[in-house]
C-alpha cells in the first residue's frame, strides 16, 4: 500500500479504474452467464426435478437471484477493499 502512495495522482487514478473496471466486467460476465446460459439447456435441465419443479424452472427463478445477490455483496466487499487500497475508503479522509 505504500508503494501506491508514492505514485503520481494520475496513475493511483488509472490503475484505481483499471482494476474497478476489471471487477466489473468479472460480475457482467457471470451475471450473463447465469441470465443467458441456462436457457440454451433448459431442455436437458427440465429433465432433472428439485422439490417437484424442473431445475431449469428453479434455476430461472431461484439460483439466478441467488447468484445476483451474492454478486451485490461481494462487489460492495471488494470495493470497500480496493478503496482502502488506494485510500480512498471513508476511514481514510
């Protein structure tokens, strides 16, 4: 972290937005995948049941919003990180 302190303004800020940008194309990328993915399989996956439904059913309705709302979490988590790694957090002013 001291390192990152040394740094010009300018490249604390880029490497700052880098990484934000990073995490985020991370979580798109999943957040597709668990949108989008399931339904070219929803026929293969009808064939499973879970608790009476059929697992594509379920996946739609419950494993997908399970999935985004562990995504809202961990992004606030690793944002409150990255901010306390280039000092930016709210303890830090």
């Amino acid at each position: 972290m001291s390192d990152l302190s040394k740094l010009p303004v300018a490249e604390r800020n880029r490497r700052y937005w880098q990484e934000n940008l990073r995490l985020i194309t991370i979580l798109l990328v999943i957040w597709f995948v668990v949108s989008y993915v399931p339904v070219l399989f929803v026929e293969a996956l009808n064939n499973i049941v879970i608790a009476g439904f059929p697992l594509g059913y379920y996946m739609g309705s419950q494993g997908s919003l399970i999935v985004f709302v562990v995504e809202i979490f961990y992004y606030a988590y690793a944002m409150n990180k990255l901010d306390a790694k280039y000092g930016l957090s709210d303890r830090d002013r």
